[in-house]
C-alpha cells in the first residue's frame, strides 16, 4: 500500500470500534492521521495508541473533537486538518 505512505487521513469516530481500527490500520500503512470523535476522554485514549505507530514510521497523528451532524464542528475539523 505503499500509495497511502504519508498521505493524510480524517478518521472520524475514531475513538472506539470501526473509527480506531480503521485509524490503526491507516498508521501502519503509514499515512499522516487526524482521528476526530465527539467522545474527548476516548479519544485522547485513541490518540495515545495510535500516535505511536505514526511516530515510527515518520508520520504524525493529532485528535480533534468534533461531532459531524454539526456543520460548525466538521469546518473546525477541516481547519485543524
């Protein structure tokens, strides 16, 4: 996969579940990584464990709270990113 290699990703839900398996998979294959979730606490969590991999291969990973039903939160995402 290396195509992905330091591309950047906008997880959203990214805290638990699909969100933070899909944000794993995406540092492993290298990929610069914004993880955004409306849970703070989570997500911060997330960051934690998944910033790790980024760092390895050279590439970042930073949260962002956001709730995407709320047009003002997903701008603020898309400025963060």
């Amino acid at each position: 996969m290396g195509r992905v290699q330091g591309k950047v990703a906008i997880v959203t839900g990214a805290a638990s579940g699909i969100g933070f398996e899909t944000a794993k998979l995406f540092a492993q294959q290298g990929m610069n990584l914004v993880l955004a979730d409306i849970e703070a606490g989570q997500l911060e969590q997330a960051l934690a464990d998944v910033k790790p991999i980024c760092e390895g291969q050279g590439q970042s990973a930073i949260a962002c709270v956001a709730d995407v039903g709320d047009s003002a939160s997903v701008k603020a995402l898309a400025d963060t990113t």
